[in-house]
DNA sequence: CATGAATGAGCATTCATTCAT
DNA sequence: AATGAATGAATGCTCATTCAT
C-alpha cells in the first residue's frame, strides 16, 4: 500500500548527503567537497532555470553562480537536460513520499484535505518548489518524459489519494454527492492557479492565498465554523 | 459603460483581412498577397512557438512553415518578440472584445456564468488561443509588459465583471453568501487548470471537459436540475 | 595641347542636364523627371557615403534620402559600386578640365599656386568635393580601378602641370632650385592633410586654413610682402 | 615634464608577451598558448581590417587567417568594434611613448626634426604601423572616440612638442620667423601624405620617400650642406 | 577530479538585388 | 518607367560541449 517506487523516466543522476555550504572549510575529503559542488550546481541551477526558463539559461551563468567551473557541471550531469531534469525531479521527492501514508482515521475529510491545501502552500507555494512546480507546467511539452515522470509520480497519486479520501468522506457522510469524487482535480485547481497566479500577476495584484484556500474549502464542504 | 478601449503595451501591428491560404491562386492584387504572408507568418510562428516555446523557436523555421523567405518576416515584425507579442495580442482581442457588453438582465447568475465557461471551452479551449493562452502563462514571466498587458485588458476586467455579476446574483438572492464575491479568481481556477493539464497529460490523462465544468458549477452553485 | 580625354577606368553611367530639384512640378516631361529622379539619387548617395563610408551605406536609405523607391536606383545603376564611382568620378569633372589650360604667361609663378591653392580651398575644401576627396583617400585602396582612374585624370596630370610651371618659374628665376621640381607632391601635401584632419579633428582643433595656405606658401616660396 | 599617461577612451584588453606563431610547438604552457592566440587574431585582424576596411571585414576572415575559432575572438574581445579599437589603440603606443622624452639639448632644431621625420619613416611607414595610421584615417569619422583619442595622445602632444621645439629653434637664431611655429602641422603634412599617396598609388607612382623628406627638410630649414 | 580556454554549429538580423505589379 | 515587397546569402554573436592542463 505504499513505498511505490518513484518511476525514474531518465537519467536521476547521483544524489548528495549534505547541502550546500559556501564556505570552504579547509581540511574536508574529497567526496564531501564534490558533494558539495553538486549541491551548489543543482542549486545554482534551479534558481537560473527559474529566472529564465529552461532555452534561455546559460550554463555559464549556472557555473558562475555555483562557484564552480563550467566543466564540473559535465562530470555531475550529462549535458543541460540531464540536469534539468534531475533539478525538478528531485526537488519534488520529498512532497511526493509522505503522499503514501493512510490518511488518519479519525480527521474529518474537510480537515485533512485543509491539511493537505496548506501543507502545499508552506512546502511547495511558500518554497522553491513553487517554481519547480511552475517550471513543470512551463516546460513539460518540451519534456514530455518529464511531463510523464511526474504524472505517474504525483500527479496520478495524488488524484488517486484525493478520490480514496473523497470516497472515504462519502461513506461516512461528511460529503454529499460524488461530484467532487468524480473530478477530484477541482480540488488541487485553485493551487495550480495561484502558482500561475504568482508568477504572472503577483507585482500588481498579489493574490490572498490565505483567503482563497479557506474560500475554496468553504465552497466545497461548506462553511466552516472555525478555520 | 463598455467600450473601453484596449491598451496597447506595444506596436500592434496592422491587421490583414483574409485569412492565410497556403494556396498561390495567380490573380492577386499586391496586398492582398501581401496580407496572406503576413497571416501565414503568423499561423506559422503561432504553431512553432506553442511546439518549442518562446526561446526554442527559430524564425528560419517559421519562415519554412510560413513558406516564406526570413526576410520577409522582418518586412512584417521588428524582430522575434514583436512577433511573438503581436500573435499573444492579437490572438485574445476577439476574446476580449465582448466583455464589456453588461450581462442579460434577465438570466440568473449561474446560467450567465455557464455561458461565460462554456464560451471559453468553445472559443478558447477549443481553438488555437488555448495555446496562446498557455504561451501567456509560460512565457509571461520573461516578458513582464505582455503579462501586464494581458492582466489589464483581460484578467482584471475578467475579474471585474465576474464580481459585479456575483454581486448581482448577491442581490438578488441567487448567492448565499460573499465568498466566491471575494475571490472571483475561484470561478476561473479550473479554466487554467484545463489549459495546463490539457498540454502536459492529455495523452495519458484526457479530462472531461464537460463533466467537469458541470461538476465545478454545481459545486459553486449547487446541483441543477438540467444542466 | 589640351582637350585630354577623361580615362573611364569603369562604367561611369548617363548623365543628366538638370540638377536635383525636390519640387515636383506637375507638367513636366518623363525625360525631366527621370534626369531630376537621378540626379537625386546621387545628391543622396553622396550624402550617404560621406557619412558612412562605402560598406555601411544603405540603398535603402539612399534611396529614401532621394524620394525614390529602391527600384529605381536600379534603372540608373549597374549597382551600388557602379553608383559609388560614378558619385566619385563625376564630382571630380569640373575639377578636372580647367587644368588643361595653360597657365597665364605674366602672372609670377608665387600667385599662380596660390591662386591654384585658393581654387582648391574654395572649389574643394569649401564644397561637398571636400567630402568625395576624402571618400577617394579613404575607399581608394578597395576601389583599384577607382584610384587608377583618379590618378590618371587627377593627380599625374597635376603634378606634372606644377611641374611645369615650377621649371618655368626656375627659368624665369622665381625659384631657387630643383628641389620643389623634383618633388612637387610637397605642394599639394597640405591640401590633402587639411581634408583628412578636418574629417578627424576639426571638432576639437579647427585649423586656420587661410593663414595654414599662406604660411605654405611663404615656406615654399620666400615671405610675401602682401597676400 | 613627461609621463603624461594615455588618455584611454575605451577599454584597451590585456597585453601578451610573445608573438604569434604559426607553428604548434607542443609544450607550451596555457597561458602562453593563449596569448599567442591573442596576438594570432590581432595580427590576422589587422590584416583584414587594413585589406577590407573596418565594415568589410568578417571575422569569420579574421578568425580563419588567425587559425582560431570564430569563437575564440570572442574570449579576448568584446566585439568586432572593441578588436578594431584595440587594434588601432595598442599599435599606436610604442609610437607615442617616447614622445614625452625632451629633445636633447645640444641638436640642432633641423636634425632633431630630421630625426623625428626619419623614425617616422623607419617605425611607422616602414611597419604594419603605416596601415594602422591609414585606419585611423579611414575609419575616424566612423569612431568618433577613436579619432578623439588618437587626436588627445599622438596629434595634440605631437603638435605641441613640435611646437615647443620650433620656438627653441627661434630662440637659439636657428629659425627665422614665427611661421612655422603658428602652423607645426606643417611640418608632419607630408608624411600624412605619404600614407594616403602610398596606400593609393604606390604601384603606379612610387614614391622616393627619402628624397621627399630630405626636400621637405631643405625647404623647411634651408638646404643642408648634407643630409 | 577540477578547470576554463577553445570550439563551431546555430541563430537573429541585415541588406543588395530582383521582379511582379 | 517606377515601385517596393520579397528574397536569401551573408554576418555578428552565442553558448553547449569538449579536452588539454
């Protein structure tokens, strides 16, 4: 029922222990210092691509950022896609694996669909995985494999988990109809809009993200009485 | 009370009348040949830049697919961006044109906003401005007028009139409460969704458009009886 | 004794009666016309080359500057360097013939080079020759057959007029010695320095140029009690 | 009184220390190598850009005769403008340098002239330099900084040292009069010519420039018992 | 391993020249 | 004859990728 295995589409690449410390400790091994350069890169890289979308970033600039020379990238990744990819792969891992783990029995489904709605402002919304996430719905049809990858590995979950719960919520009459069971994407829509929302409106019309969540469950199970 | 004018960010460009026929009939006047290439320029680069994207999109291909020499496109745009804005503009205008008539006094609020959504399905979704709406929300962020552009003639006045017309519906007891007057953008979030989804999982995850704008309207106004 | 043909080193294209008049009088012949359209045309492209030199020259701005379409500079000239020479060979004409003419017997040899001197400034210095001088100095070296000619026509058979007229200023004992004979290139030496130094500096250091040609002179020829 | 430092209008690039060439010796260090290239397309650069003029002048030429890549130019220059400036920038300076030393005190005025005239002779008509000066009277009214900056570090200072001398000449009775001291230009007016005259006709009409410059002397300071 | 100089294919843009109207 | 839209070869510049050090 869970520990699905994340469906690798390409090239991951190898993964590092530790984060990326600018500072330049002096007597560490050679693995740490390499890790570390991976760190900076996947970082550095993740902040261009979000700048400038995927064509117009240079790995230049990426190495720049990263304090490392050009070359390293190529011994940390196969070419510019590679570590594309690799970049929004893994910055979603860590949101994807908890999705496995059974709903608590006794939350009310309002409840943890709340749970959910604001864990993905704090941890994706509130983070740069905000603009991983843009950066899949900006550059998917280029990367189809990648469109893919996380279809299968979060999209399609999620989905599935949203319908169980909804399903759950039926069952024991905290939801009226299957409506909402039958199109479980009504749910997660309001937050693909406020990351869309974000990044094209945010300057001259900031979004109350705060109000639109709790609006958006209001509408769909009902007033609440608190927050 | 309508007529508003559009506001142009940038040079526009002229307009030609007929569509683009790749046909060559032989009996022409000059401008009209003249205006075919032009439309066939921009079918052209509109297909190439929703492939590729901004960045990723070579003129000498949409010069191929126009069936034009390259030079000619710069007979007809200042150079790449002011093509690509001019196709992001004008593609909307008939979109956005109508906007300001004021809704049917008669109509209650939900069968107003069911026309509104079905409007966009047919004349957005359906059409090749879905992809030039993607191409707003993709390529917005790296070209800050064209998102301004796009917020002030379409989603502020979008959002406008959606307000208006739920304050109508308010008054007129067809609303319970201020929830949806307050965040209108609830109303539009499937809208992006499909757009979204549609270009990144249509091939392993095609949705019902219908059933789920139907669902998202029961949601928002209740179960009716026909829809 | 005189009477020398022009050298036509290339083709040097139709001439035409009637200088450039912007008006456009309504009754006027096509012959008219067509001499008026090319002669504007080369009023502009001299203005054109002077100010950009031969490659960076446009015909589409010269043929904007003329009032003509791009065409029509066709219909007068092989191509750009055809109407480049001929810019430069037909400037220089009237400049040419007088020198055919033998010098006044009387006058002393002093007044004729400086009246040959005051020509040049008022003939050359003082007009757009100026400019069509500099155009030679300056494009000559990629224009051989440009130079060639200008030497033939110009340049060889003024300094053997100087020459001329510097033996018999020695016979007549106006002159000193051979020394000027054997290079009388010295003569002209200022005249072309105050072409190139007015193109470069005259901005930032303006020359004296009356007081520069009769220093020259005095140099050349011993203190004048008058000018 | 003298290390009057170099007006540099724009950036002038790095300096190398050895001259290009040709042959790939095998165990040569980085940096070397990499100067050597700079100079390699310096040198082909000038080439080109004395054969061609500055707009003529493809760097796919420059980069093919330097035998670098196109590329490569771009490591060691902005762009095309910056190599060209470059070019003409660093030529000039061992030309200028020595200029600030004073004139020895014994030397007659003459002689010390004579010198001066003979190293111009020697160093610049007689060196790659002699295209260099061509250039710069080429292309100055092109680049109007360029002409700025030639006129600031080599006209003015040698003007005014011309002029400096001249006056000493007076002072010491060598000098008869003020004439050439109010109009120095004078004195360099033939070997500007004899740029522009070499550059144009020197296979037609060669000039004996020995002879020339001994004439001009004479003519300047009387003739000399012997050269 | 790490570096960064070198490479060269790739692309946007320009402009002399042509030719249908 | 005159026009000016159309052409496409030419050119400056970029940037992903390689490889000698």
């Amino acid at each position: 029922m869970s520990k699905t295995p994340v469906h690798t589409a390409g090239p991951v690449g190898k993964t590092s222990t530790e984060r990326a410390g600018a500072a330049k400790r002096p007597r560490r091994k050679r693995a740490e210092q390499s890790a570390a350069r991976r760190d900076a890169i996947v970082a550095a890289a993740l902040a261009e691509f979000c700048e400038r979308g995927y064509a117009a970033t240079r790995l230049d600039d990426v190495a720049k950022r990263a304090g490392v020379a050009k070359g390293t990238i190529y011994l940390n990744f196969r070419d510019k896609e590679a570590l594309f990819q690799e970049i929004v792969v893994t910055m979603m891992v860590p949101v994807i694996a908890p999705m496995d783990a059974p709903p608590p029995q006794e939350m009310p489904t309002r409840l943890i669909v709340e749970a959910f709605a604001h864990k993905f402002i704090r941890e994706v919304y509130g983070t740069e995985r905000r603009h991983v996430l843009r950066l899949i719905m900006t550059e998917g049809p280029r990367f189809p494999s990648l469109a893919e990858h996380y279809y299968r590995n979060v999209v399609e979950r999620a989905v599935g988990r949203m319908r169980a719960l909804l399903e759950r919520g039926l069952a024991r009459g905290e939801i009226a109809d299957r409506t909402l069971i039958d199109h479980p994407q009504l749910v997660v829509a309001p937050m693909m809009m406020i990351i869309i929302w974000g990044a094209l409106f945010e300057r001259y019309a900031p979004l109350d993200i705060e109000g639109l969540v709790k609006a958006h469950l209001d509408i769909l199970f009902g007033k609440a009485r608190a927050s």
